[in-house]
C-alpha cells in the first residue's frame, strides 16, 4: 500500500464569473508559483456543480511533513480569488490515505 496525503480543494463559482476566476487564478500564479515540495498538483478537474455553478477540483499530493503549509496556501490563494470573484466558495480538506490514517490511531492498515 502506498502511503499518501492529499489536498483535495473544491472551488465554486456562478458560470457568469468564469473568466474572472481564471484571470484571478492566473493572477495568483505570478506571485506564488507552485512548489511541488509542498503540494504537487496530480489533477484538476472542471466540472458543472447541481446547482448550476462551475466547480473546479483540484488533487495534489502534499509533501511529507507539509500540511500545514499546503491547507495554508490553498487556502490563500482560495481566499485571493474570492476577493475579486462574487458568488465564489471553496473546501479545501487535507485527506489521508488508509494507511496514513491508520498511523494516526497508532495502529498499521490492514490490506485490502
């Protein structure tokens, strides 16, 4: 079993704010260029929301020891858009693998 920490991110926003939200992530990026030691990006998906918004989601594999700092970044930069953009919501969560998770209780993860 792989051992692994996720960042999972949702970000909401009404179709009509599309382009600003981009322009507002593409912002971002200038001042604050990713660092795969903290968060490597595994995928980011586009996606219609029940609502009628757009939903983005986004994985990225956190670097051993650095949760803090990539719940505290994705959150900045979540933060960053909604600022500019009305009517955007997000969920940042860091997730744990079974096995992650099982090392928090003490105990090893079954296989399965």
């Amino acid at each position: 079993m792989v051992d692994i920490t996720l960042l999972f991110t949702r970000n909401y926003f009404p179709p009509e704010q599309a382009a600003k939200a981009g322009k507002m992530y593409i912002e971002w990026l200038k001042d604050n260029p990713p660092d795969p030691t903290v968060d490597k990006t595994l995928c980011i998906l586009v996606l219609s929301a029940e609502d009628g918004n757009i939903m983005v989601v986004g994985i990225g594999q956190i670097g051993k020891g650095k949760e803090k700092e990539a719940l505290a970044a994705a959150t900045a930069q979540s933060l960053f858009i909604a600022r500019e953009v009305e009517g955007f919501k997000f969920k940042v969560e860091v997730t744990l693998d079974l096995a992650e998770a099982y090392k928090l209780i003490g105990m090893t993860a079954p296989d399965v």
